[in-house]
C-alpha cells in the first residue's frame, strides 16, 4: 500500500480528515442563479465580471487555482497583475452567455496537471500574458460574430506570441490534513526580463452581513511573518508567508464587504472593501487597505522581477500556530508529496505501456478531482431574501425554482466544468462518479448518495436537474452509475460489495422510478415524454416545451432510458437479493416493467406507426398530434441510439440463488407470450450459460449497428457522432402543419442554432458520455454473444468483427481524440500551431464538453474533465477489456 493509499485508508477509519481543505473554490461565482436577485430572472446580468472584484458573494467564493475547508470558510488562492492589466487578476475572465456567439465562455488559458484522491499534492498551470489582458477586444470580436463563425478565444488573439507570457504553476502539498503548502513558480517564457506582482491571497467567506449571527471572524497580521485567523469554526491556524532576499513582501488588508458606492452609488456601511487591494495596488489609493493590518481579507504583496527564461517562486504555508521555522522543511515535504503522488499513479496506472497515455489519463484524473467545489445554495432563503438586505421582488416566489423550497445544499460536489458550469447537473455528475471511484470509491459512492438525501431529492422523486431550473428532466442514469461505482468498488477491494451503500440508493431511487412512471408516462402506456433530457439542439423541437403543432412527442430515448433504468434497479435488487431475498419481488418487478416498455417501443397496441422502423432499421421519436395522428420523425440521431443502452446480461449462476425470482419470470413469460418474444432469445442462453434482457434482438442490433458503424453516417475517426452525417446532404425538414417548418442538419461543430441557447450542441459532434455508455453497453451484448456473433466493422469495409472488438476499436476512436498522432499532433488541438507544436503547449491537456464530428477538435467547455473525464476508465492495460 502506497502513502497515498494510507492517508485514504486513514480517512476511511476517521483516523484524519484529509478531505478537509480541497480544490473546493469555484472558478466562477458572478452569473450564477444563486448570486441573482433581480426582478426578472437574469443572473448574468445582475452579477458580472466587472462587478465581481467590489461583490461579496452570499453562496460562495471564486478563484484562480483556489482551496478551502469543507464549508468554505476560509479560502487561500493567489492573484497576479503584470503592471499593464486595468485590474488584478483575481478570478479568471469569460463571456456571460448572452455576450458569447456560443454562450458562455471562459477566455483564459489554464490546466489541472496533477492531483490526488487526498489532495495530499496539487499541481495547475495558469498562462499569464505580459501585455494587458485583452478583455474588450475579447467581448467585441465574439459580439460581433454570429453562430455560423466560431469562437474568438484568447490564443486567437496572438497574445502569447513570441512567448510573452508567464507560465504560473500553482502546487499545493499537504504537511498534514490542516497544514497546507503552497508554492508558486513563476516562469518567464519570453525574451526579455517581465516584472509581475504575485499575490497570495487569504480570505474569509461573507457570513455576517445578512441578518442571521452577529459573529465576524477576522484575519490579523502578526509581527513575525504570519497571518492569524481567528474563526470559531475552523482548527487555530496561522497563514505563514516567506521573505527571501531580493523580494519586498507586503502585507495588505482589507474585508470581504461589498462597495456599494462603486456598483449602486450608495453609501458604504464599512471603510474598507472586497476591491480595497486592487484599489491600492492598481490605483495608489493607500486609504484603501487597513493600515491597522486586519480585516477579513488579506494578501502578501511580492513584486518579482523575473529574467528571460528563468523563474521565480513564492511560497506560503497555511498550518497550526507558533511554527518556529514554517519554512526549513518545505522543500522536503513539496518534493515528497510529489513522489508519493507519481507512486500513486505509477501503481493505478500498471500495464498502460504508452506515457503519452498515462499522461492523458492522469491529467483527466487531476481535472476530476480538481473540479470539486464547495455548493450552497438554501432555496428557501434565496427566495425570500435575508433580513439584512432588501426584500427581492415578489415575482420571485412563483419564479425560477420555486416549487423547490425544501432543497439546501452546502456540500462538496463534482462540477461539470467551475467556471462553465460552476453547478452540479444529475446526469453529469453521474458520469463523474465512474472515473472518480477509479481513485477515491468512498467519494464517488457519498456523491451519489448526496442527490438522494432529502434536501436534495425533490418530496415527489425527482432528481434535482441543474441550478438553472431544478425541475428540467435529465436522463435516469443514477441508478446505472450506483451498480456501476458499486462493481468498480467491489473490484478494488475484493469480495463482497458495499451493499449498505447499494441498498441505501436503491431505496431512494425506488422514488425516482416512481416519479417517472407517474409524471413522464403521459397515457399511462410505457412510453416517456422526459423532454429536454440534455440532448438540447439534437432535435426538431424544442422538448421541453410546448409544441407549435400541439399534442405530443413518443420519446424513443425517453422511453429507452426508462428501460434501462428498469434493468438498472432489476439488477440491483438481484445483488441485494444475495442477504435479502426480499428483494426477489423487486426484482420480479422491474424485470416485468421492462417488458412493458419493450412492447411500448414495439407495438403501439392498435396504432401503426413504431419508434423501430425496420426498412432504416432505427428507432425515430413519434409526434403525436392532434389534428395529424401520429408520425414519426425520421432525424437519425443519438435518441435512435440510446436503445442500445438498456442491456442486462444474466448468468445462470445468478439466476440459481433467487429461485422466487425465476418462478415468478418463468409465470409471467408462460402467460404473457407476447412479452415472452419481445426478450431477446431469452429462452437460449448464450456464451457461458448466460440470458440476455435486452430492446434490441440480433436481427434489429445489427440494423442498428450498421448505420452506427458508417462512416458516411455516425462513425467518425474520434467516435460516434451525435448525428448523422447523412443529414448534411438530407436535411430533415419539418413542414407538416399550419405552417410550422423547422429543419435538422448536420453540423459537426458549434451550434448554429439558438433553440437551447448556450454553447451547446447535440448534432454532429461526438460526445464522450453516450460514446462511453456505448462501449460499455457493446462489451455487455458480448458477454451473451460471444466471438461467433460478428458485424461489419466499418459499414461497407468488408471486414467482420466481433462485438467486443468494435468495443475495443470505438475506445481506441475516442482516446485517439487526446493521443498525439504519428506527426505529433493531438486532434483535441485542432489546427492551432502553437497548441500542436509548442513545447510548453503540447503536453497539457484541455478535455472539452465536445468534440468536431469531423476533425475531432475541442468544441464548448474546455474544462469539461466532468464527463469528458471518462476517458481515463477507456484508457486500459492492454490485457483489461473494461471489466469493472
């Protein structure tokens, strides 16, 4: 057992709280619902960027590369300015969502390279230009862009030309769980000597100024090169700072007040402001810091001047009082926090042969741990506001989210993307829990418990969607991430799984099964209306509202996640079965829910008109109007893929210990012959004496698999593509009734299209979540059909391969999306030079929301290492075929 290993071993036994400071800071924190108490519902105005260096937030805290403890009480992160910059660079910059040509967008340039479960060592790259930060030009260019051209991103601006940047590496190491190191290395990479002011930064959170306690924890500057915190929650801690030679260091203090005079012209209720170290370091304005060196937000003031080509480093320790000399075995620990951290993943990372594959792989781990961030949110209060402030708006109580007045949330969570998406989504975080348990099980398994709680789950069932509106439906996935971590878990540590956190969800989700059958079944006939369900610009509709032809759409992936969700929870209580045989009944009852949905999906009762269609061999959503009838609507999409997903794979062995189980089974496909000839070859077991549960007979599979496998169509070099390409030369067109017209093509990159807003887009790019639950779903048809069931491997090749070697060969699509090439080239880069060729480019690593159906560039978010983050579970020994 490595060191790393112990120190989580030690957290398991509640020996010491490793987990308690973390990456936990948010990148953003302006333009988010929680900080927006307008009148008509606008977050990204109502809190901007511009306003957020003279804002004290009310739910949380945003930083470069920032930490904190567990409830964000504290947070220490550096800030910088170049001597040229119109202000100090303290959070990173980005486009609100209506001011990008794609929706929001952060437009800076900065990688998560190293981290670990305990986060014992941390490491991140932010690149600093030289010249003033370009922000109007980066606001008027994409402003003046339409959707048709694509984003203009800071590397576009040629600011680092010539290398007139510095590259700032952030390490945190760990001397014990409240003793914190961190060091910031400063490297001049251009050609003449750069001055730059580091600040590292100390501050408390704002939890006094609304109404609810009298207690103000303060920060004191100490005579002896320290910081004092004095804060009722938190361990006795000092902020330890270094004076080398060379180097002035200043300490400067402010508080974490709003300046109501800078951003409403009001008067101020206190001197000294959140703004008040910009003020006096930008502006001279000496007034603007606490002369008395107290307040609650501090920061070390060095001036660097770093030589061409050399560096420069900064360190400050964050640990227990009274250290005699903070700073004599620095270097040791930092050096052995980082050996540890290579042992750690020298050990996870056994059998993968190539380094350019492990690098990929750590990296993405990194960003996943990274991406955790402290989430607050009491709806109830954010709808009635706080004593101290002014009421918000009436309208606000019948406004965004507020049928969710029971949700309170201030926990840790994995985000989609902090500064993108610096909120918790269900069906993201559901995904991020299949990598993280690769290196911190317990983590993953909490997460998932997390969104079952009650102050999460709505009283009805529903799973919280996403801050924005936490009643949209996302995908039913929750259950296939619990079996999945539950496997993955019981792999890593042998014998029997965690069947108390296994048992634990399966309750809760009981009610979100429920909730479906009782919300999203519009006619009570096992097809499924869930709406958005995150596939946003992928179809004719908008889903999520009402229709301009009225009536309704038959969701093919709507009904078909709800069959894998059957399938899901069937399986759980068959586990779960093993000490309780209770759960035998459950069983039986999602085992016959699954039927039902199956012959929903094939046969319409007296209607003609199926989701399957046998001559496209592919599954279509079915519009149902009322004036028309029903109809399908022929777009080849990922819904006509996602029916694949709702496979389940039994053994006989299985089956053997859950005899009620299988005489309740045996009953009901004996009476219901027409359920019974809906599974697929159920009655003949397959490879290993095992039985197939699944939508998608061979004869249908293979239909299906051959559009999927065309290159003309879905199969791109980098995955499967979210449309398919046939609709570049086929639009679908929608003309069909009072003279609604709409049309569906193919577009390989940024969305075109403003039905779901954002910088979204569900048609041609390939994403990695639905391309993962493909590879997983293809290596389960395996397992029942063995090396004799073959498919033609491209469509149209010639060549017949096996189920799991298109698995196999999809993987290595998607992993070739980051791998560099034979000429060097990575195709996540696209065509930039300097990204593809740059010594101080080429290695690091960006995981985007999506990628060019085409090319296989990076598209949307470009710190994505939520879902994108899969990547690292597809990166195997070459002798592991996924497995757990």
């Amino acid at each position: 057992m490595n060191q790393e290993q112990q120190r989580q071993q030690q957290l398991r036994a509640g020996e010491a709280k490793w987990h308690r400071f973390g990456p936990y800071v948010s990148d953003r924190q302006w333009g988010t619902v929680r900080e927006d108490y307008s009148a008509d519902g606008q977050p990204w105005t109502y809190t901007t960027h511009e306003m957020a260096r003279s804002y004290a937030y009310r739910w949380g805290e945003e930083a470069i590369g920032g930490v904190c403890d567990e409830q964000q009480f504290l947070c220490l992160a550096p800030a910088f300015w170049n001597g040229h910059d119109p202000i100090l660079k303290e959070r990173l910059f980005g486009l609100a969502g209506p001011e990008g040509n794609h929706g929001e967008d952060v437009k800076e340039l900065y990688y998560y390279l190293d981290n670990t479960p305990t986060h014992s060592y941390m490491r991140m790259l932010y690149k600093y230009p030289q010249h003033a930060f370009p922000y109007e030009w980066l606001v008027t260019e994409n402003g003046r862009r339409n959707r048709q051209k694509p984003e203009f991103d800071l590397i576009d601006t040629c600011i680092f030309k010539e290398n007139r940047y510095f590259d700032i590496f952030l390490e945190y190491a760990k001397v014990g769980p409240d003793d914190l190191l961190l060091q910031i290395t400063v490297h001049n990479r251009g050609p003449e000597d750069a001055p730059l002011h580091v600040l590292p930064q100390l501050w408390l959170r704002n939890t006094w100024a609304w109404g609810y306690e009298d207690y103000k924890p303060q920060l004191r500057g100490q005579h002896a090169g320290s910081v004092a915190i004095d804060h009722a929650s938190l361990p006795a801690l000092e902020l330890y700072y270094e004076q080398p030679a060379g180097q002035l260091a200043d300490l400067l203090f402010c508080d974490n007040e709003t300046n109501a005079e800078r951003l409403y012209q009001a008067p101020n209720p206190t001197r000294y402001h959140k703004d008040g170290i910009n003020d006096y370091l930008l502006q001279g304005r000496h007034q603007a810091v606490n002369p008395a060196r107290e307040g609650t937000k501090a920061a070390v003031h060095y001036q660097l001047h770093v030589p061409a080509g050399e560096s420069r480093t900064v360190r400050v320790r964050l640990g227990a009082p009274g250290l005699a000399d903070p700073f004599a075995d620095f270097a040791r620990i930092l050096e052995q926090r980082q050996a540890e951290a290579d042992a750690y993943y020298h050990d996870l990372q056994a059998g993968i042969e190539s380094a350019d594959a492990r690098n990929v792989q750590r990296q993405a781990l990194a960003g996943m741990l990274w991406s955790k961030q402290f989430y607050y949110y009491d709806v109830r209060r954010w709808l009635r506001g706080d004593p101290a402030l002014p009421t918000p708006p009436a309208t606000r109580l019948e406004g965004r989210n507020c049928s969710w007045n029971h949700l309170n949330n201030a926990d840790i969570i994995s985000m989609p993307d902090k500064w993108e998406y610096p909120w918790y989504a269900a069906w993201d975080l559901a995904f991020h829990c299949i990598p993280l348990a690769m290196v911190d099980a317990d983590f993953a398994k909490g997460q998932l418990r997390l969104l079952c709680r009650d102050w999460y789950m709505h009283p009805n069932g529903q799973l919280p969607a996403y801050e924005w509106k936490l009643d949209d439906v996302n995908p039913p996935v929750h259950a296939y991430a619990t079996w999945r971590i539950y496997k993955i878990d019981q792999k890593q540590r042998g014998g029997l799984g965690d069947t108390a956190f296994l048992e634990s969800v399966f309750h809760r989700l009981l009610l979100n099964f429920t909730w479906w059958v009782n919300r999203k079944d519009r006619n009570n006939r096992n097809v499924f209306q869930g709406g958005f369900l995150g596939l946003d610009n992928i179809g004719v509709f908008d889903r999520s509202a009402p229709l301009p032809t009225g009536g309704h759409i038959e969701q093919a992936d709507g009904t078909a996640w709800m069959a894998m969700f059957a399938l899901n929870m069937m399986r759980m209580a068959l586990e779960l079965s093993r000490s309780n045989p209770v759960y035998q009944d459950l069983a039986s009852k999602f085992f016959e829910h699954f039927l039902y949905i199956a012959q929903a999906m094939t046969s319409m009762s007296d209607e003609d008109i199926d989701m399957w269609d046998d001559e496209d061999g592919f599954y279509y959503d079915v519009l149902n109007t009322p004036e028309y009838g029903r109809f399908p609507l022929r777009v080849r999409s990922m819904v006509g893929l996602i029916p694949l997903f709702a496979v389940e794979v039994l053994d006989t062995a299985t089956l053997q210990d859950v005899p009620r189980f299988v005489s309740r089974m045996n009953w009901f496909l004996d009476n219901r012959p027409e359920l019974a000839q809906l599974v697929s070859r159920w009655q003949e077991p397959g490879k290993g004496q095992t039985h197939l549960l699944s939508l998608l007979r061979g004869h249908r599979m293979k239909l299906l698999l051959r559009r999927m496998l065309d290159e003309a169509e879905f199969l791109s070099e980098h995955g499967v593509r979210a449309l398919s390409r046939y609709h570049l030369k086929h639009p679908f067109v929608f003309d069909e009734a009072d003279g609604v017209n709409a049309v569906v093509d193919y577009e390989p990159a940024e969305s075109t299209t403003s039905l779901f807003g954002g910088n979204s887009n569900w048609r041609g790019p390939v994403w990695m979540p639905v391309n993962f639950m493909i590879v997983e779903s293809l290596q389960r048809f395996y397992h029942y059909y063995g090396p004799e069931f073959k498919v033609e491997y491209p469509t149209g090749s010639g060549q017949h391969c096996t189920i799991l070697e298109i698995s196999q060969a999809l993987s290595e699509r998607l992993i070739k999306l980051f791998l560099r090439d034979e000429d060097g080239n990575r195709a996540c880069f696209g065509t930039n030079r300097q990204m593809q060729s740059d010594p101080h480019f080429r290695d690091h690593l960006l995981f985007h929301e999506y990628f060019h159906g085409d090319t296989g560039a990076g598209l949307g978010a470009n710190h994505q290492t939520g879902w994108t983050g899969l990547v690292a579970k597809l990166i195997q020994p070459r002798h592991d075929n996924g497995g757990a």
